[in-house]
C-alpha cells in the first residue's frame, strides 16, 4: 500500500511504515519535454490563414518530392500546376482542397436573421458529389481518377501522378504522402514500466457510476486496491497522463446567450465546482506519481490549436507538487527514451466528420502517414494564424501516438517504410467508459484497464477489471 506524500518531493518512498507492510518505491523514468513549439508567445490574430497553408507547402515540399521519386523514380519529371502540358506524365506536389456540398457554412449561423432554413446537424459531411482540388503556390486543377475522394480532407498536402486531359482535369494514375518522418531509437528497458492514459474524466457531470470509477482508478494508481503483488505492480506506473475533456461538456456556457442572466450564473458556478473536484482528484494523484495534465474541447484555455497549459492558478491544492505539469495539447514529450505524441482528441473528431474514415486508429494512422497533427486546420477546425512555421508538421516520428476523447478502447501497431514502429492507442472517454489504459514503455505493448460499477439493486458492491 502507498502513503500519500506529506512533503511535496518527487521520488519520496511510497508506503506505509514498515512496521504495516512492505513499502514500494515508484519507478523513476527520465522526462523530457518536447512541447515547446506548441506554446505561444506572441498571440497576433491580425494575420491571414493563408500563411499557414503556403508555409505547410513550402515545409513538406521537400518531403514530398522525395517520396515521389522513391515510389515513381529518380527521372520522374516534378512540376508545378503552371508548367505542366497537356498529356504530359507528370507529378506534382500540392495541397488538397475538398468541396463539399453539404459542409456547414456561415449561413447556418445568420439563418434566422434571413428566414433562411438551417442546416440540420450531421455525424458525416461527405457525399458522392463532393470533388478534389489540388493547389499549389500559384494555381489549382481538379483532380479525377485514382484517388480517394471521401478519404482525403482540405490541408492534405500530397504528391500526384498522371496527366492533364483535355477537359482540364488532372487524371491521377497514383498518389502518395509523406508517410512517417524518420524515427530516434528507443531505450532498452530491463523491466516493465507504464504510462497510464485517461481522458474525458467529465468532471461536473453528474454521474455518480463515473465518481466511482475514477475514485477506483485513484486508488488503484496510489496502491490503496489489491493485494501486495497488485500494490507492487502498480508502483510500476511511472506516469499518468490525462489527456483532455477534464470538464464535463454540461459545463460549459455557450448557449448563455439564449438563456436568462440567473441560468448562465449556474453554468458558470458549476464550472468553477468541477475544477474544485478536479482539483481534489489530482491531489490525490500528484502526492504519488508524476501528472501530466493537458485541456480538451471543453477546458477552460483558448478554443484554438495548439490548446495552452491550464494556468496553475485554478489548482491552490496540486500546485505545490512538483509533479503536477501543466502541459499543452497537443502533447509532446519523452518518457525513458520513449515519444509520445497526442491529442485530446479535436483533430481526429474533425477528420471523422469530412471524410469517410469511421475508426479513430484509421484517423490517426492516416494523419501520421500524411506527416500532419491536423491537415483540417484551420479549414474546419479552429487553429492559431501560425505565418512562419507550421507545429503541426511531424518532424520526428513517435513511438506513441494517441487520441483522448474516443468512443472505446483501440490500439494497434503500425510500421513506416524506412522500419519505423508506432503504437497507435484512441484512449477512451473515462466518464461514459470508466476505461483507462496502461502502455509499457518495455515493449510498447498496451492494455485496457475498466473500473465497473454493479447498481444498487443486482449488487452493493464495485469491481476492478483488468483487461489483457
């Protein structure tokens, strides 16, 4: 069993006196952190959002052209849209733009000032009629052939091959993307250590079934469940990290505008409760194990990617510990040699809805192999007026990619052409799932764990489910 921690110092023994049982040290791996092109400095909204699709061309171009001629070859001619000749075989490096009929547009919003009917709401905006542009710096051509429209979305950048037939269209015979950025080796470990991920805690929900569990995920992570060998196996959980949606989405205010004064002072008051709770559930936590704690969709920090740290300010209990780190989202850093990489899930929720892609693994596998966090941004998916550079270029591949926010537990691996290996993991929405999962920093292999609660009328009792 672990004691809490009377002074807040990282790497403190964990447990009880000796006299009570054995004590457990927590396991120790080396932290770097490699978020920092995802803080903002200067924040500017006066700049165009052109600027962020001119540079991610000029960024990936290279990339691009290299790829083209691995799969095409060395001699394949690379041109730009104003060079290109009728009939000519030809390749050219661009960015894609999808028109799509049924996408939402500002229209929905000024709808009932011109009597105009809105949109209905969708789970997909994609349909048979919709059409894929290419641009580059200059021009832009419409694409046909082979190639998949539903699955591509707008800021795809990507390398086509074919010609330009006579009615203007480019026929594309194949395609290719950047694929996954080179990758820094990963330590070899002697034994097994585990990051734990979570996400969608819904803090201020309601949900009595939820509390439950994540007391339960508390007290499993802290040693306060299980036997000496359970106790033992949780001090192997070097890191927690929980990635976004802290709050529920009840907390939030952004329908204050249709409601009385009095309502919108409840939805404010119920925030400021959540984060007390929040507050509490990582005291618990931050006194035993190192916290990395990134915003979600429904947190209080900017709207917009890259989401910035939660202020230390909402936090008077945990932020005394040196272990509660305050990160950004995404989220990037090194855990023993191993990089982790994620979202809370923003990114891929968007993708969902604009192509044809059903699975959040499918979703992330097709963002690392186009080499890009969020091709959707800023299109349909809100982002920072980046001019110079563009963060969300993968220049390194990582070996954890993950997303919060998911309907249910996926994770699987996947390699790249030059040998590289990732684990894929969509890290369930604990508050509707009471799902976490543990990924071992050893072998990178991953494992759901499920806190499950019996009502009152089968059984006056919890359980723990582990998973394998």
């Amino acid at each position: 069993m672990f004691s809490d921690l009377t002074v807040p110092k990282e790497g403190t023994l964990l447990g009880p006196p000796a006299s009570e049982g054995p004590v457990f040290e927590r396991v120790r791996p080396s932290y770097v952190s490699c978020s920092e092109r995802f803080k903002l400095g200067e924040r500017s909204f006066n700049r165009q959002y052109a600027h962020i699709y001119a540079t991610r061309l000029v960024q990936m171009s290279p990339v691009l052209v290299k790829r083209a001629q691995q799969k095409w070859g060395a001699g394949v001619p690379i041109r730009k849209l104003c060079e290109i000749q009728m009939g000519e075989q030809c390749c050219i490096v661009g960015t894609i733009f999808k028109h799509m009929e049924l996408q939402p547009s500002i229209l929905r919003e000024i709808s009932e000032e011109h009597n105009l009917l809105p949109q209905p709401p969708r789970a997909k905006y994609i349909c048979q009629s919709d059409e894929l542009i290419l641009e580059d710096e200059l021009q832009r051509i419409k694409l046909e052939g082979n190639i998949d429209t539903q699955k591509l979305v707008t800021g795809s950048v990507v390398a086509v091959f074919g010609a330009e037939k006579n009615d203007g269209k480019f026929t594309v015979e194949s395609y290719c993307t950047a694929d996954l950025p080179c990758q820094p080796p990963r330590k070899d470990l002697d034994a097994d250590q585990y990051v734990l991920l979570a996400s969608g805690l819904g803090l201020g929900g309601g949900s009595a079934d939820s509390l439950l569990g994540l007391q339960l995920l508390i007290d499993m992570v802290t040693g306060q469940l299980g036997d000496e060998g359970e106790q033992s196996g949780a001090a192997r959980i070097s890191r927690v990290l929980l990635a976004g949606n802290l709050l529920s989405q009840s907390t939030q205010g952004k329908d204050s505008i249709n409601k009385a004064k009095y309502l919108t002072k409840k939805t404010q008051a119920g925030s400021v409760e959540a984060i007390r709770m929040l507050d509490e559930v990582l005291v618990q936590l931050v006194a035993s194990v190192p916290v990395d704690l990134m915003p979600g969709e429904y947190d209080p920090t900017n709207y917009t990617l890259p989401q910035q740290p939660l202020h230390r300010c909402m936090f008077p209990l945990s932020r005394a510990y040196p272990t509660l780190h305050l990160v950004s989202n995404p989220f990037q850093a090194e855990i023993n040699g191993v990089r982790f990489l994620g979202t809370s899930g923003q990114n891929v929720n968007d993708i969902f809805k604009y192509s044809s892609m059903d699975k959040h693994l499918d979703i992330l596998e097709t963002t690392l192999r186009l080499s890009h966090l969020a091709p959707t941004a800023p299109d349909t998916l809100g982002c920072y007026p980046f001019y110079q550079n563009d963060p969300f270029i993968l220049e390194e591949c990582p070996h954890v990619y993950f997303c919060g926010n998911a309907p249910s537990f996926q994770s699987k691996r996947i390699t790249g052409a030059d040998g590289q290996e990732v684990l894929l993991v969509a890290v369930p929405e604990f508050s509707t799932t009471q799902t976490a999962c543990l990924v071992n920093l050893r072998n990178l292999e991953c494992q759901p764990i499920s806190f499950s609660a019996f009502s009152a009328e089968d059984e006056e009792e919890s359980e723990m489910n582990i998973s394998h």
